[in-house]
C-alpha cells in the first residue's frame, strides 16, 4: 500500500474513506512525510481521542518554519494571535476570559435572528434547480457572523477574499514567495478592518459579540487590543467556512439517503441528533496537527518528544470499531462524541453556534421539502482535502 499521504490528489479528495479504512486496518499509526515534515499518521477512533485529550501534546513547536517566515509581519502578529495556534498558559487564560461569550445561554438570543435569516435565504429561492453552495450553505453562515460581529454587509466581499488568501498560512509547506505576499496583504487587511471595527463598535455599543468582547474582557483587561483583533478574525474565518462545508453536505446526505429524510420529516425531535450525523459523516476539517510535548505511547508505538502527529479525523469519524456502518448517516444513533469539533483545550469554540445554523437549515428542508434530488454525477470539491467542502452541488428540490 503507498502510504504517502497527499492531500492534493483528486482521488482522494473524492473519496477518502476506502484509504482511511486501509490505514486503520493495516497501518493504524505510522511515520512518513506530510510536505516538508515528518509526522506520525494516527487513523483510529481511540488513539486520535487520546491524543486530541492529551494534555501533553501542543499546537506548536519549537522551531516550526511558519514564524520564521512570517515574524514581524502583519501575518505574524495574526498568527501569534489566533487562539486555535496557541498553547498553554496564554491558550488557557484567552480561552477562560472570552468562553463566557459563546455558552448555549448567552448565544440563544441570537436563535429567533437566525431562523429568520435561514427563512429569508430558503424564501429568495426563485426555482426548484439550484446550486445549494451559492444560493444557501455559503448564505447563511456569512449572514449569521457578519450579524454577530457587527459586519456591514457591503465589506463582506473583501473580507471573503481575504479569507481565501490568508487561508494559506495552514498550508503544510514552507511558502513559496508570491504566498508569502498575498498571505501578508490579506493579514494587513483583516489587521486594519478589524482595527476599525473595534473603534466604531466603541464609539457605537450595539448588541452584538464584538460589543460583548470590548465591554467584557477587553476592558476587564484579560484580552489585548492584538488579541481581541486576532480572535476576530479566527471567528469570521472559522465561522462560515466549516458550517458552509457542513450544510452543503446536508443537502448530499439527505439525498443519497432518501429514507433518513423520510424519517427526519417525520419525526422533528431527530434533527439535533441529525446535525451530528452529518457533522460525524462529512468532516470538514479532517485532519489535525499536534505535537508531543513528552514521550507518548499509542498501544505499542512510540512517539517521541516534539514529534508531529498528523490526527485523521475524517478516518477516526468513519471508524466502524465506534460508529456501526460509518459510511452511512444514521439519525438515530448517538455521535455526539465525534471528532468534526475537534477535542481537548482546543474544541470548536464556536460550535453551539454551528449547531444553531445548521439545525435552523434542517428544519427548513424538513418544513418545505419532501424530497431533494442530486442533479449531478460527481461532486465538486476544493483541492485540499485538510478543509473539505463542496463547490458546487447542483440539486432538483420538490416542494411539501
Ligand atoms: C460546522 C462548523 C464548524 C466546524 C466543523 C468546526 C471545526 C473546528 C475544529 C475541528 C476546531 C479545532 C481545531 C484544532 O484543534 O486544531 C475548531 C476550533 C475553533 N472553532 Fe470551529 N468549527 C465550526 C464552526 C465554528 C464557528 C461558527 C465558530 C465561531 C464563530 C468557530 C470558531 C472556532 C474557534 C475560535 C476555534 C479555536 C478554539 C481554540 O483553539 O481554543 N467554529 N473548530
């Protein structure tokens, strides 16, 4: 079996789970080259668990190639300031000082504006034919955090523009000239936006997160104006891209597996259980790096102090030693322990909110439709299968 990984290749991109099962099967942790790195592959549920757990694993190491070429750049002051790169202490008292802002409690408020906002998109909908990436997935969650955040609507273009270019500092590789550049370009972007967004929002409190943040911890003094910056950023970044991902895989799910929508509509109580399942099934991130801070052992393996663990969480979903049929949605079984937020100190910090949107999704499909129709043979994805998403998924909708 080759076992190099390349998140490039089409094939892989297209269809992942035939590997991943190879993997977990023959070669459950192993060593081998991720781009310019040596990481170990780790493909089951329970080792990525442990690990994900770990307390003695971290974001960064100590010599990673990224700082150095970004150091005192726009593009390095985001990236010592995004929370989703930092560890422990500074990780454990940003994560302590701004939670409070995204409990179930404080974020259902905002429940009433986004079941209006999924309404409204499902109501524009001119035709039955439509591309679910365009006209809704990418709608909604753009919607909802410029809503949050306090975005007007006319910057939302840039600001998406942005986010495809500064995208590339996650890539594995050392960057090539020209990335370096648009990487720094996007960051000074964002840097002065947010920059200008904080000072409106002070001079005009309104009820929304960022007037939460500058009025909270801001002001308390537990968040910095650069931290405040990058975690403003990191929540319109993490905040559309993944929950776009999400609810266009909805959409595939619900019509490769008509039954499962059958018994949705029948039964409304099954959608929270539903938005795990198709969170468990597609995966957006699938993959995640961590390093070892100690020597570890995973079963008989072990992984040495500061090795990289590459975790395949798009595998450890699909793992049948934990979810029976794990290529198949089940909206009757219980995943809420599935790996699609991540886990540990790091879990998806806005995940009550995704589950909020893509719940008020289902509901719609659930309250309109009787049956959703994929009108094409091969699904279109971006090129990297580390942040999977559909690019255009064309379906036939038959209304109630
Ligand atoms: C379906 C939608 C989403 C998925 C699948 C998702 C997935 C993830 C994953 C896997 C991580 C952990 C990354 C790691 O450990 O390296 C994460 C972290 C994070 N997510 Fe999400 N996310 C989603 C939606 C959101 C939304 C809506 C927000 C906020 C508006 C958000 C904000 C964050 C933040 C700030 C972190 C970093 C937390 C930390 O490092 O302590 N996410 N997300």
């Amino acid at each position: 079996m080759n076992l190099t990984l390349d998140f490039n290749d089409p094939d892989l991109i297209a269809d992942p789970y035939p590997f991943y099962e190879k993997l977990r099967t023959e070669k459950p942790v192993f060593r081998t080259n991720f781009g310019t790195q040596k990481v170990i592959v780790v493909s089951r549920f329970p080792d990525v668990a442990k690990i994900l757990n770990d307390k003695d694993t971290l974001v960064n190491k100590l010599g990673t190639n990224k700082p150095d070429q970004f150091r005192n750049s726009p593009a390095g002051m985001l990236w010592r300031n995004a929370i989703s790169r930092m560890d422990p202490p500074e990780h454990t008292d940003l994560r302590r000082a701004v939670s409070k802002q995204f409990t179930l409690k404080n974020l259902s408020f905002l429940k009433p504006s986004i079941e209006k906002i999924t309404q409204n998109v499902f109501n524009d909908l001119d035709s039955t034919r439509i591309d679910v990436v365009d006209e809704v997935a990418t709608k909604i969650p753009l919607l909802v955090i410029c809503n949050l955040l306090g975005i007007p609507k006319d910057d939302w273009q840039k600001l998406q523009k942005s986010t495809d270019l500064f995208l590339k500092i996650f890539l594995p590789d050392r960057l090539s000239w020209e990335e370096v550049e648009d990487v720094n370009s996007a960051s000074q972007y964002f840097i002065e936006y947010f920059s200008d967004l904080i000072k409106h929002t002070q001079k005009n409190p309104d009820s929304n997160l960022t007037s939460d943040l500058i009025n909270g911890p801001l002001r308390a003094g537990s968040v910095s104006i650069e931290q405040l910056i990058g975690l403003l950023r990191g929540l319109f970044t993490a905040g559309f891209e993944t929950t776009a991902a999400t609810i266009s895989a909805s959409f595939l799910a619900f019509s490769k597996q008509k039954d499962q929508f059958e018994q949705m509509r029948f039964k409304e109580s099954t959608i929270p259980n539903a938005v795990n399942e198709i969170l468990r099934w597609e995966t957006p991130v699938q993959a995640m790096i961590r390093y070892a801070s100690k020597d570890l052992k995973l079963g008989n393996f072990a992984v040495g102090t500061g090795e990289a663990l590459l975790l395949l969480t798009g595998s450890s979903n699909h793992d049948p030693m934990r979810y029976q049929t794990p290529n198949k949605i089940n909206i009757f079984r219980d995943s809420t322990d599935h790996h699609a937020f991540g886990g540990g100190r790091h879990y998806c910090l806005g995940f009550h909110l995704a589950k909020l949107e893509i719940e008020a999704v289902l509901r719609e499909m659930r309250n309109r439709f009787s049956e959703i129709n994929l009108e094409c043979v091969e699904i279109q994805r971006k090129p990297n299968l580390q942040f999977r998403s559909i690019t255009t998924l064309p379906v036939r909708l038959v209304a109630k």
